[in-house]
C-alpha cells in the first residue's frame, strides 16, 4: 500500500476548465491555416463536423467514466469489456504514447512562438518548456489547476477577442452578404479532408477521465465537465474560423505562419505581439495537461500490476512523483528523435484506433454488464444498443482511409513494442 494517496480536490468547474484547457490549447492556434487551405471560407463546417465526431466518443467516455471512474481509464473500460488483458494494455499503451508526444509536438510549438517573441534554440526552449511543467505537476495537482485555470481564462479571451474582432470587422465592412461561407475549393470532399486536419484540436477531451481519482463525485462531475467542455470549445472553434476566414479570407489565411495573430494584426496594429503571448499560454498549458495525465496514465497501469510498483509511489505532495520524472524524459527524448510531421500523424492514428475501442466497449458492456450502476448513460439506444457509440466507431474507422501505409507501419511497431513491454514484464512478476 503506498504511504500516500491521490488527493481528490477537483470540483465540476475545475474539471470542465481541465478539458477546455487541454482541448483549446495549441490546435486552434497552429492548424487554422492548414484547414483553411483545404477547406477554404467552409472551414467552420470542418470543425462542426470534427466536434459531432468528438461528441459521439465523449458520450462513450462519459458513460463509461460513470461507471470506472480510475486512471488508466482506456485499459479499464477495455479489459472488462473484451476480457482480454494484452488487448487492454496494448490500448492502453498507445493512448499513453499518443499523450507524450503530443505534449512534445505542442512544446515545439510553445518554442516557435517564443522564438518569434524573444529568439533562442528551439530544442533548448522545449526542454525547458518540459522541466518547467513536469515541476508543477510534482507540487500537484491543485497548484497544476491553478495553472490551467489562469492559462485557460487567458488562451479563450484569445480566441473570444478574434471572435468579437471578427464581428467588428464583418460589421465595418458589411461583409456578412459577400462572403459565401460555403464556399470549398474541393467541394464537400475538401472539407471532410480539412476535418482530419483540424480534428488534432479536439483532441485531449477523452484526458479530462483520467484525473477521475482526484476529483469529488467523479461519477458526476467528469461525465458533466467532458460534455459542458466539448461543447463549449465546438462552439469557439467554429465561430473563430468564421471570424479570422473573414478578416483575412481564406487563402491569405492558409498561408500565414501565424494566422489568428496575423488576423488580429489587421484589424488591430501590433496586436499580434499579444496573441502571440497569449499563444505561449495556451501552448504550455497544453503540454501541462498531456504531462499530467500521461503520468496518470503511468500510475494507473502501475497500480494494476501492469508495469513497475514504483510508478504507482505517491509522494509527500500526493503526487506520483517518479511517473512524473519518467515521462518529463521520455517526452524530453521525443523532441531529440522523432520526425513531428510523421508523429503528428501517428498521435492521430492512435486516437482513432483507442475511440474505436472505446466505442466498442460501451456497446459490449451494455449486454455484458446491463445491470452495473451508469450514473451516465448515454443517449439513443434501441434497446440496449447505443447508437451514438456506433456512429463513433464508423466515424472514427472512416478516418483511418485517410493515412499512408508508412504510418500504418509505424503503427504497427509501436503495437510490437508494446506488445514486447508487457509479456517482459508480465514474464518477470510469474517467475
């Protein structure tokens, strides 16, 4: 039994800021000009259509967080519904990479911004970046929602002053009847295509399950604060895309190397200076975020005897402290090694792969365990069947036609390898 345990200091309001924060972080800032490119002035149907492709697996989580509030959430909800224990691991371990190097491509993006700001080396400005936010996450994880409160208020007035900026300039121009918002250079199949581009900004959303262990009523809250969250960023995401495609128009836009504040720097001189200090807030706190919940994903696995004891060690700041320190290097070490376009892809091609899952379980332990306590079920079923977790898994299957079969193979060694981690250690505790 570890000297300490989790503490649970998370209310509804702190853990719906939570998944705000992580979904609003570095995707909105970085990806509106490469969607608009591919979707040009339809770019915000691209992001409606992303954020029903979220909610149909939110509902899933949702449901399922009702029912197993615990870190680790993806091997939870799998291995009692497949009964499988590799299965569940497997799953499990490619959320877990998923999340690490996703805080190493936003720190990479925290350093390019700052870069524009201040100058300096990149890499040298990503580890920093790391070692900075892996303290905080060691102190807790109530000074950690400090944080990510602070920095979630500051990255949305960011967006909400594009939004009302948008509405100024729209207004000063009457732009509202000549502007085709429908418009797609590519037709529909251009703004499906912009969708699993801009999707990468809804990705986080399903995190917000794994602080489940320190947050009061979890059978509650979470499922509340992962869909009031969704829908609240979903509504950002569309009427940002609306504003700065109005400000800039679509192409100027897909150009920019730093859309929203070139977009607010027409409107406003000089203000790109401050979203783009706004947009070192919303980075860090992104990679906050992913640090946390990837050492939480750390602990969980430890705690069910599927990796080291020592991960599963609190600490006197009711932190697993030596997750932390594991996963600040390893997502250190990925900024040193790793291609960020072809991680880019493979962090996507492994959301889509755990949502599958995820949508899978909810509808086999809806027959499998019908009578086990929901204090979140999610909605239109026929029966017992839900059919908003088999829309997830036709959605998110769909997206998978979109990856080269070089992505597939790099897939399928991170598959191997964490195949390899598990039967090691597994093979280790029977002996």
């Amino acid at each position: 039994m570890p000297a300490y345990r989790l503490k649970k200091e998370i209310g509804l309001l702190e853990a719906t800021l939570y998944g705000i924060g992580v979904i609003l972080g570095a995707g909105i800032y970085a990806l509106i000009g490469v969607g608009a490119g591919t979707a040009g002035n339809a770019l915000w149907i691209s992001f409606l259509i992303g954020a029903v492709i979220a909610t149909f697996t939110g509902f899933s989580y949702a449901e399922l967080s009702s029912m197993y509030p615990k870190e680790a959430a993806e091997y939870v909800y799998t291995r009692h519904a497949f009964r499988k224990k590799l299965l569940a691991f497997i799953v499990q371990w490619l959320m877990l990479f998923v999340v690490i190097a996703g805080a190493a491509t936003v720190a990479l993006g925290f350093a390019g911004y700052w870069y524009f700001l201040f100058g300096g080396n990149l890499l040298f400005i990503g580890i920093l970046l790391i070692a900075a936010m892996s303290f905080i996450n060691y102190i807790g994880i109530k000074e950690s929602a400090r944080y990510n409160d602070i920095s979630t208020i500051i990255e949305s007035f960011g967006l909400v002053a594009i939004i009302l900026l948008g509405a100024y300039y729209i207004n000063r121009n009457n732009l509202l009847e000549s502007i085709n918002f429908f418009e797609s250079p590519s037709g529909f199949h251009g703004i499906l295509s912009a969708t699993t581009i801009v999707y990468f900004a809804f990705i986080g959303f399903e995190n917000l399950v794994n602080i489940s262990e320190e947050a009061k009523d979890a059978h509650r809250t979470i499922p509340k604060a992962l869909l009031i969250s969704l829908a609240v960023s979903a509504l950002i995401y569309v009427l940002v895309s609306i504003s700065a495609v109005s400000i800039l128009g679509s192409d100027v836009l897909a150009k920019s190397k730093a859309p929203l504040a070139e977009a607010a720097e027409k409107v406003i001189p000089k203000s790109s200076i401050v979203l783009s200090l706004i947009a070192l807030f919303a980075t860090s706190n992104t990679v906050l975020i992913l640090l946390i919940v990837a050492s939480r994903l750390v602990y969980g696995l430890s705690s069910n005897s599927l990796l080291p004891s020592a991960f599963s060690r609190i600490g006197g700041r009711g932190t697993p402290f030596i997750s932390i320190i594991t996963i600040s290097g390893l997502a250190g070490l990925s900024l040193l090694i790793l291609d960020i376009k072809r991680l880019a892809h493979l962090v996507d091609l492994g959301v889509f792969i755990v949502y599958i899952f995820v949508n899978m379980s909810v509808i086999l332990l809806r027959y499998r365990e019908p009578d086990m306590k929901r204090a979140f079920k999610a909605p239109l079923n026929i029966g017992r069947f839900p059919l908003l977790a088999f829309f997830g898994i036709v959605l998110n299957f769909g997206m998978l036609y979109f990856y080269d079969l070089m992505t597939f193979a790099y897939g399928l060694i991170l598959i191997v390898v964490g195949a390899a981690v598990y039967y090691i250690f597994n093979t280790k505790q029977k002996s």
